[in-house]
C-alpha cells in the first residue's frame, strides 16, 4: 500500500477503462474527481467518464463532481463489503456535484459477496423456471 491506496482500490482502477463498455451504457458524460484518505494523508483519482468509456488518472483539477472518503471505506467499497449511496447517507463519505455521476461511477462497485438477483430467488421459491 502507498500512502492511502490499497491494492484493491489500485487494481478497482486500472480495470475502470476496459469494464467501461459494459457499465457507462447510458448518456453520462463528465469528471469525477475522488478524495481519499488516510489520516492527514490524501490522493487524488480523477475518473473523466462518457458513454462506454472512463479515463482514469491521478490528476487534480475542475471537475462535475467530487467525492471524499477514507481509503478504508473505498476499500470496502471496492470490494463489495460496503454500499456507496449507504456510506453517504451514514456520513461516512462526502460528495458533492452531479449526482448522475456518482451514480454511475458506483456500478463499477461490485455487489456484496454472496449477493444473489431477486428475481433468481423467487423463481427457485416459486418452483418457476428461469
């Protein structure tokens, strides 16, 4: 780990640009600029982002939006055992700009381990086939 990134939020973004196609399908367009820290220590991660495609640098400047959070947060975040709109409302991450972004930038966020579709768990109750 160097500084507050861990090895988990370094491999979350060097895998950004090639799992854009499938996540960025709607019309989002814009720069989120990330804050994360470690005690007195921050980084910086800028996600420029549009339609199938998201450039990932550690560049600080203007940007649509920016979020701030701890490295362990983003940690969990990335590795599915925390909920991006949850950490918020918990105060536990501040964001600010268009929100569209962040919304966007958080289904990159896997899903919690062992997290099954819904919809999967109903047919199996239901005796429906998928």
């Amino acid at each position: 780990m160097t500084g507050a990134t861990t090895e988990a939020t370094e491999r979350f973004f060097a895998t950004l640009p090639a799992r854009a196609p499938a996540v960025l399908r709607g019309p989002v367009r814009g720069t989120l600029q990330l804050r994360i820290t470690t005690g007195n220590h921050s980084e910086h991660w800028r996600v420029e982002m549009a339609p199938g495609s998201a450039r990932v640098t550690r560049e600080t400047g203007p940007a649509d939006a920016y979020w701030f959070g701890s490295a362990d947060l983003f940690d969990r975040l990335v590795t599915g055992r925390a909920n991006g709109i949850s950490s918020m409302l918990r105060n536990e991450s501040t964001f600010t700009g268009d929100v569209l972004l962040f919304l966007a930038f958080r289904r990159f966020f896997p899903t919690r381990p062992g997290t099954r579709d819904p919809r999967a768990v109903a047919r199996e109750q239901t005796g429906r086939p998928a």
